[in-house]
C-alpha cells in the first residue's frame, strides 16, 4: 500500500489565495475536483464527475477491484479481541491481511484492479462529495461481491487493514459509519468528516506560509483513502513527462 505523506501532495495546484484554512468552500472544491481529473485522465486512474439530473450538485466517482477473503463471507471485526489485533499489526498479519496493498490501473475499462492470491473479489464504489456542513471533502463508498451482494458494516470493518482498525474503533463516531447518500438517497458506507479540519489546517497553514499551492481534495485523500483501501498513486505528485 502507498500512503503518500500529505507534504508531498501541495504541488502546483491550487493558490490558496482565496482559500480558507480553516475549510474548503464548495467553489474550491469544485476547482480541486477539475485538477485531480485532469491528472486522473493522465494517469487513467478511473476518477470521473457524475452529475445529478436537474441538479448543479455533483460528485467524483471511481471504481475499484479488491481481492478479499476466500469464502463469501468475511468474518466480522468483532470476532477479534484488542489483544489478538494487537499481536496481529505486529506480526502484520489479520483480516485483512491477504487484501491486497497495491493496485494497477485497468487500461481497459479504467477500473483499478488490485492483485491478490485470494479468490474472492470485492468491487468498491467510491464517491467524493463536498459537505456544506463540515466545509470539507467527504468520501462515501459501497462494496459488493462479484456477485451482487452488498457488504455489510461488520464486513466493511474487517477488510480495514489492522494498523486503521485499532484506531478508528476506539472513536466510532469518527468513523465508518451507514449513511444515506445525500444525493442518490442511497445506502452507502462514508467516513465521518467531523476531524477532517484537525488534520487539513496545519497542511494548508504550512502550504501558505511557504507559499506553495495546494490540492485540498488530493491532499485530503491521500490521507483518508487508504483507510479503506483507496490509495493515491505517487504519480499525482509529479508533473507529466
């Protein structure tokens, strides 16, 4: 798995002149939005915009193939004790240890295909929209077997790798969490943003200082996506050859 530090990901892309560091208004969140796609079309990463019908609202949408557990089933997080995920992250083995770390970009379909020696395969749906609310990006997934069935919460929390888990268990409310789409009005899993403006104000207040241009939305995710198996290419950094 790449986690690319939040440091690496303010380059050439947004001025923070009218941006605030205490959050991100939509207008900002927009133009963030039009840069990562222009270098997910570089880099056929398989980020789009989905718009809403008779709307002006819309979202990024990308698509991703997970190897998971060798049955139907995965086994819930609970079934672990804290001692036993504490053995585990050290000995870097637990349930989501055959879930597989890197991903490879699908040059045929631009879905995202993670390889593993697992047979089963989950599909992830991820979707990035801006909260009004909280002023901040907000990620919101489903995920499914190949053949159709939806994961449940306890399903979900058992493919988050140990190293998250132990962490993100202890501030539930923080967390992964059932929520109604706020513009499908579909149940989709998201990651609460009520922290999202702890971690981003010294990112963005570094960024203004040394004067450099920021990715709200980029430097954001770098941080977020790997928590559930959504990882930021290093290429996002870089400028195109």
């Amino acid at each position: 798995m790449w986690l690319l530090p939040l440091s690496q990901m303010t380059v050439r892309l947004l001025p923070l002149s009218q941006m605030s560091c205490s959050g991100l208004e939509e207008d900002d969140f927009r133009r963030c939005c039009r840069l990562l796609l222009q270098r997910s079309e570089q880099l056929r990463d398989g980020w789009s915009w989905e718009g809403v019908q008779g709307s002006e609202e819309g979202y990024l949408r990308k698509t991703a193939l997970r190897s998971g557990s060798g049955s139907d089933s995965v086994p819930p997080a609970s079934s672990h004790s804290r001692e036993e995920e504490e053995e585990e992250e050290e000995s870097g083995l637990g349930a989501s240890g055959d879930i597989a770390e890197d991903e490879e970009d699908d040059e045929d379909d631009g879905v995202c295909v993670a390889s593993g020696g697992s047979s089963q395969v989950l599909q992830y749906e991820y979707h990035i929209l801006h909260s009004c609310s909280y002023a901040t990006p907000v990620l919101y997934f489903r995920a499914s077997t190949q053949g159709g069935r939806s994961l449940s919460l306890e399903e979900v929390w058992s493919s988050v790798h140990p190293n998250f888990r132990l962490r993100l268990q202890s501030s539930p409310l923080n967390t992964i969490t059932l929520q109604e789409h706020p513009l499908l009005g579909q149940p989709f899993f998201m990651l609460h943003p009520c922290r999202t403006e702890e971690f981003m104000r010294p990112v963005l207040q570094a960024a203004r200082e040394q004067r450099r241009p920021v990715n709200y939305v980029l430097s954001w995710l770098s941080a977020v996506g790997p928590v559930v198996g959504l990882d930021v290419p290093l290429e996002y950094c870089t400028e195109p050859g």
